[in-house]
C-alpha cells in the first residue's frame, strides 16, 4: 500500500485534532440556574463533583449527578412533581433531563411516572418537555 505525502499529513493532523478534542469538563456547567419552563420553579445549584461530573442541587430537595452523554449534560433525579396526572395535580416522578450547556437550553421527560393518578396520567407526559436555562 502506498501512502502519499500529503494522505499522510492529513492522517497526523486528524489524529492530533481528536487526541486534542478533551471529553466536556464540569467547569463548564456549574454555578447557580434558573430553569425555565413548565412545571419547574426552583433553582439549580450545580458544582463539580469530579472529572466529568456535575452535582445538581435543586432548591426544592432533590439533587442528582450529570455526566456527559452525546454531547449534553444527563441525569436521572427523583422529582417531587415529576409525574403529571390528568385533572388530578402532580406526584413524584422520576426525570431524566439533559441540558446542552453552550444553548442554555435542555429537555426533562419523566421515565419512571407514579401510578397512583386517579384519573391516568396527563396526555403528552411521555413526550420531553423543553426548557431554558438562565445562569443568575
């Protein structure tokens, strides 16, 4: 197999482009949050808790690890309304958000919903609800 010159250079320069690319760091999400966006009312307290790690500590009680996943930042919190009922409140759920820091934006969807709504569950609670953001 012959390799030219220039496939070579290209091969070096795309190796070194990925060993350069570093994984998403927890520096670059964390400080204090607001999100915004249906059902969701508190603060987020968000620190590092390792490499690849960020701790959420949300103001009504519950807290949760992120680490990276595809590019966002994911976790999996058990949420006090986290379970939307038709016609019947909220009960706790467990959510599963991911967040894309650079956007300031992110989708939570309940995958593990409570079972004790008398009237079933709310239409669209499998679908992700979206939100922004705001850092304060």
């Amino acid at each position: 197999m012959n390799i030219t010159p220039g496939l070579a250079a290209t091969v070096v320069v795309a190796g070194a482009a990925v060993g350069l690319a570093g994984p998403a760091r927890a520096d670059g999400f964390s400080g204090t949050f607001t999100p915004n966006g249906p059902g969701l009312d508190s603060t987020w307290v968000v620190t590092s808790c390792g490499p690849d790690c960020a701790r959420i500590s949300d103001s009504s009680g519950w807290s949760a690890d992120a680490h990276p996943w595809d590019g966002v930042w994911r976790f999996v919190a058990d949420v006090p309304n986290g379970t939307k009922c038709n016609n019947d409140g909220v009960l706790p759920g467990t959510v599963t958000f991911k967040v894309d820091t650079a956007q300031g934006s992110g989708t939570m969807l309940t995958t593990n919903p409570a079972t004790g709504c008398r009237w079933g569950l709310a239409p669209g609670y499998s679908e992700p609800v979206y939100f922004t953001l705001t850092r304060i």
